[in-house]
C-alpha cells in the first residue's frame, strides 16, 4: 500500500515534516545539524535519511488496525486512534535522533540499533499502546461487542 504511487508523495511529504521537527528539537537542545528534505545530516558528515518504514507509518497502521477491529464505540476508537499514533510517532522521533547521535559514534551499534532494536521497540511499543487502550476501554465499561 506505501507503494503506490498515490500513497508514496505524501508518505515522503510526511517523512521531510518528521526530519524538521527532528532537526527543530536537536537545535533548541543544543546540538547541530542540517536537514535536506528527509536528510538529517551532522557537521561530521554523517547523514540518515528517514526512508520509507522509518516513519513508524507501518507501525501505525497496525495500531490503526487492530484498534478499528476491536469492538468499542467510534468515539473510544478514535481516541485510541489520536492518541495511540501520537504515543508510537513520539517515540519514533526519540529513535530517529538516537539514530542520528549513534551513527556519528558507532556504525556498528547504529545498524544493530536500527535493524534489530528500535525495529523491535516500535512493534512492542505499538503492542502495549493498544493493550494499554484495551484496558482503558474495559474499564470505561466498554461492550464486548461494537457500539452502534
């Protein structure tokens, strides 16, 4: 689907907005960098460029899914949906600029960092995001069937 031809200017549009806040935040944290459109890129000379996947829109699209499959009202599953994509993409940003400080380190711990561990961070923190909206929903005195 993120490789249609529709869906691919808008997903990059989405990755450049993610590099400026990235960049915005390192800068009034005190640090340095410059962004070309999704290009974050150090005074060293080292670069990451948020590609597709980077973006944590895979992430948020299985979010997205399960919170509309499960049976809860629409005003319930829109919170999820609000809250939940700002909760995965936060944390995103904290893997985008880790990364970006990482690889000016170690290329070595950036390609484990970025391959294995954040990869699995955001499918586990996208996992307990929905667990922890499960259990607000529940407690709401949410139906075991969908609200109609």
């Amino acid at each position: 689907m993120l490789l249609t031809p529709l869906v691919q200017p808008v997903d990059a549009r989405f990755s450049q907005v993610l590099v400026k806040v990235a960049h915005s935040i390192i800068l009034v944290c005190g640090g340095h960098a410059t962004r070309d459109a999704a290009i974050l890129r150090a005074p060293g000379g080292f670069a990451v460029e948020m590609r597709d996947g980077c973006n944590a829109i895979n992430v948020t699209i299985l979010l997205w899914s399960a919170v509309l499959a499960f049976p809860a009202g629409w005003k319930k599953k829109v919170l999820g949906l609000v809250a939940g994509s700002a909760i995965v993409q936060v944390l995103n940003m904290v893997r985008f600029i880790s990364l970006f400080y990482l690889g000016q380190y170690s290329m070595t711990w950036f390609d484990f960092a970025h391959a294995y561990l954040w990869e699995s961070l955001l499918v586990l923190d996208t996992m307990v995001v929905f667990w922890l909206w499960v259990n607000r929903v529940v407690r709401w005195g949410g139906p075991t069937h969908a609200e109609v």
